[in-house]
C-alpha cells in the first residue's frame, strides 16, 4: 500500500490576494475610468451647451467653464459610491466566525447599516450640491455641500484604511488618505479661512471656488483609480 498523501493548502500571499481582488474589481475600474474620460470630453468639447440659454440646461445653465468642470467632477464622485458598496467589506476570516459565531449575525448588521449609510451620503450630499449649483444659484451653497462630500470621503477612507477586511486594501485606503484626501480637506480650510475674512469677496472668486472644487475631485478620482489598480503598491515594493 501506498502512504496516504496529505493535500496541504497554503495560506494566500498577499500577492496572490492582490490578483484575486484585480480580477473582481478592475472592470469597476475601467468602468469609472470611461466614465471620467467621457465627463471630461463633454466639459471639453460641449461646455457651449451648458453655459448658454438655449443649451441643454435652457434657463438654468451654467455661469461659465469651471462651474461646468465642477459640475463634471461631482457628477464623477457620484459614480464612485458604487466601487465603495461592492469594495466594502468588513468581515474577518472563517474560522474567527467559527469561534464567535454570533459575531457573524453582528457584522452583517453593522456592515448593512454603513451601507445604507454610505450610498445615502455619497449620493445625497453631491446631489444637494449639484441642485444648489445648477437650481439655486447659490454661490456659497453648492461650495459647502461639495466640501462636504470631501470631508465624506476623508472619513470614509480612513476608516476603510484600518477596519477593511483585506490587508493590501487598507494599505491602499491609507494611500488614497494621505495622498488625496488629507492635502483637499487642509485646502478648503485655508480657502474657507481666508475667504471668511474678506469685508468684500474680490472679483471672480466663484470662478476661483469652482475651479478649486473641479481640481480637487478630478485629481482625488485619478488617484483613487490608479492607487485601487495597485500601481502606487507595485511601485512601491519594487522601491524596497
């Protein structure tokens, strides 16, 4: 007789983890990237009929060029709540719900709460931007509204960069943190100090503003895109 052979599996390397997560989410990706790429090719080519009265708008259009380009770029962030509800994921590993089985019942709930929580505000909040900046009119409105999406994502990825149930994912939440997020939120608070101070806002600062906001959101997505990809990661570990 043979001696019995025993199959012994591997735990997955961190690498090899990285690979099973590109397959599932890259087309997300590439998804989101099209849709930025077409966003910006209608900022680009097409901003006559946003800015004019008898555009696609009709009498509420647009002010003029950045107010479109910020328009693009919430429009843009918007999209992303839905990488967020398929890349969420807090859960921990079988055998700790093996051992502690009731903590299963209890993350399923937590995890759907934040959830629900996640695509209400991330959808919400540039929503109420996008009506104050194309209904209302309102120069401070959709300014407040479009921080308060950035300040969003800046929690939301800071608690992803340290509860995430994948370990090369919360390396690269605490990428997209540090690299995006923290520089945006630290800009609209030196913008919003300064701008409180002024007995008269100088002329032309609504164009400023919405430039400002356009930039901050284009360069976060970018970064997003490219970091959720791996490239900062793979970078990085050929540095070491």
């Amino acid at each position: 007789m043979e001696p019995s052979q025993t199959l012994i599996v591997e735990p997955k390397t961190s690498i090899e983890e990285s690979t099973l997560k590109s397959k599932r989410y890259n087309v997300a990706l590439i998804i989101l990237s099209c849709i930025g790429f077409s966003l910006m090719c209608i900022a680009f080519f097409f901003h006559q009929k946003l800015t004019s009265l008898d555009g696609w708008f009709g009498k509420y259009y647009l002010h003029n060029e950045t107010e479109v380009w910020e328009l693009i770029a919430i429009v843009w962030s918007i999209c992303f709540s839905y990488y967020y509800l398929i890349n969420f994921n807090l859960f921990k590993t079988n055998d700790y719900y093996n051992n502690n089985p009731k903590k299963l019942t209890t993350d399923i709930k937590r995890s759907t709460a934040i959830l629900i929580f996640l695509v209400i505000i991330c959808v919400g909040i540039p929503g109420i931007s996008i009506y104050c900046l194309i209904y209302l009119k309102d120069s401070w409105s959709h300014l407040l509204w479009a921080a308060a999406l950035s300040i969003v994502f800046y929690f939301l990825d800071f608690y992803l960069s340290y509860k995430h149930a994948s370990e090369t994912e919360r390396k690269e939440y605490r990428i997209i943190h540090w690299l995006a997020n923290v520089p945006v939120v630290f800009t609209y608070i030196i913008f919003f100090s300064w701008i409180s101070f002024q007995d008269n806002c100088p002329s032309g600062w609504e164009q400023f503003a919405s430039g400002i906001v356009a930039t901050q959101f284009i360069i976060i997505n970018i970064i997003f895109i490219v970091t959720q990809f791996g490239v900062i990661t793979r970078i990085y570990r050929q540095d070491n």
